[in-house]
C-alpha cells in the first residue's frame, strides 16, 4: 500500500511538471501589442493618431502600423527598449515615446523635414483578448481569373464593442501590402475600408472592392 502511494504521488509531481513546462511554453502576450490612441498637440483637421501592434520579436522589433484616426493605417517601424519605443511611420514622421504606468505612452511626433517635434500622448484602448475573433486567419483572395489572386493573412489582437483593431496583408505575384484597420462589428459582419467579411465559427469569407474590381476572400483561422 505505502508503494502504491508513493507511484501515485511520483505520477502527480511528473503531472504538475508537465503542466508548469506548457504553461512555461505560452509566453505572455508583450505589453506593446494593442490599439494606442491619441491627439497630435498641434492645430491641424484631423490630429488624432493611431498606433496598432499586432507583435513584437524577442530582438525589439515589432510589426504594426501607423495612421490617422478614420483612415487606413500604414505600415511603421517599429522598434521597443524597455519602456523606449522608436517608430518610423509611412511618411517617415519619427514618434519617441516613453511607456509610462500599463497605459500610456508619452512623447512627440516629429515631421521628415521638421525640426521639432508635436507632443503626442497616446492611451491604449482597453480591448478585449479572448473574444473568439482574435488570432491569426489565413487564406487566399482570388479576383476574377486564376492568375489573380495570392495569400491574405488577417491578424486580429483586440475587440472593443462594435471595434475590432489589426492588420491584414495581402501577397501576389507584384509583391506584398500591408495595412493596420479598426473595424466595424456587426453580429457576425466584420467591415473595414472596402472589406466586408463574414464569419461563421473558423472560417471567414467576404470581399474587397478595389478599382481593378472586387477580390473574393476565403480564410481559416489558424490554430
């Protein structure tokens, strides 16, 4: 009997190892990655700004984009030092900023040729992570003929309400594109610029309208 109990409790110390050695395995989620929001400190039309980081590497670098509130958002560096963060947007405008507390960043904007820069303090919006959109989906957009088409990979890191933040890429035979965008949520239609998507569980399918004509968009969401 005493045998038995001590099999028993060496099988529960390998069971609670294995355990600690998957959790150990899930690395937690880089405070960087999210939806960053706030006003250029200058008098212009638009100055709100958006930053969205859908990942960022062990060596700093992150990917995400970069852009007005209300329009597609470009691609950006993006490069973090402990509470350092250094982006370079499409336009090559070059933001420093300093994390203070979970979420803020604190810093200014500065134009290509400008010398000086605009304060620009950017909150992160609270976004929800385990809502059932947020991951990777991947898939193909084809327009028209078979010789049109090529991968599309759509990541989604936040869901607020109706708002969904990430970014997509599109890859061809011409090259790839790249955009951040903060969506529309409507039951189960997901819209952002030209793109209407619908989802049923893990799959996604919908189009994108373009000047060359719409492209049919069919996507799996990775696992």
């Amino acid at each position: 009997m005493v045998l038995r109990m001590k099999k028993a409790g060496l099988v529960l110390v390998a069971i609670f190892i294995c355990s600690q050695g998957t959790a150990a395995q899930q690395p937690e989620r880089h405070w960087l990655i999210g939806w960053w929001q706030g006003d250029l400190q200058v008098v212009m039309a638009n100055p709100g700004r958006i930053i969205v980081v859908t990942s960022v590497g062990r060596d700093g670098i992150a990917r995400g984009n970069m852009g007005l509130v209300g329009q597609p958002l470009g691609s950006a560096e993006i490069r973090v030092d402990g509470s350092k963060v250094h982006v370079v947007n499409a336009i090559k405008s070059v933001g420093e900023f300093t994390r203070e507390g979970n979420d803020q960043l604190v810093g200014a904007l500065t134009g290509k040729d400008a010398k000086v820069g605009a304060r620009l303090d950017l909150t992160r919006v609270k976004t929800a992570q385990d809502h059932p959109l947020v991951g990777e989906w991947w898939g193909t957009w084809q327009r028209g003929t078979m010789q049109d088409g090529g991968q599309y990979y759509l990541t989604i890191v936040g869901v607020n309400g109706s708002s969904v933040i990430g970014e997509y890429r599109t890859g061809s035979s011409t090259g790839t594109r790249e955009f951040g965008f903060v969506g529309t949520l409507n039951d189960n239609s997901l819209v952002f610029g030209s793109t209407q998507l619908s989802i049923s569980g893990n799959r996604i399918t919908g189009t994108a309208r373009a000047q060359a004509g719409s492209a049919n968009i069919s996507l799996e969401k990775k696992q």
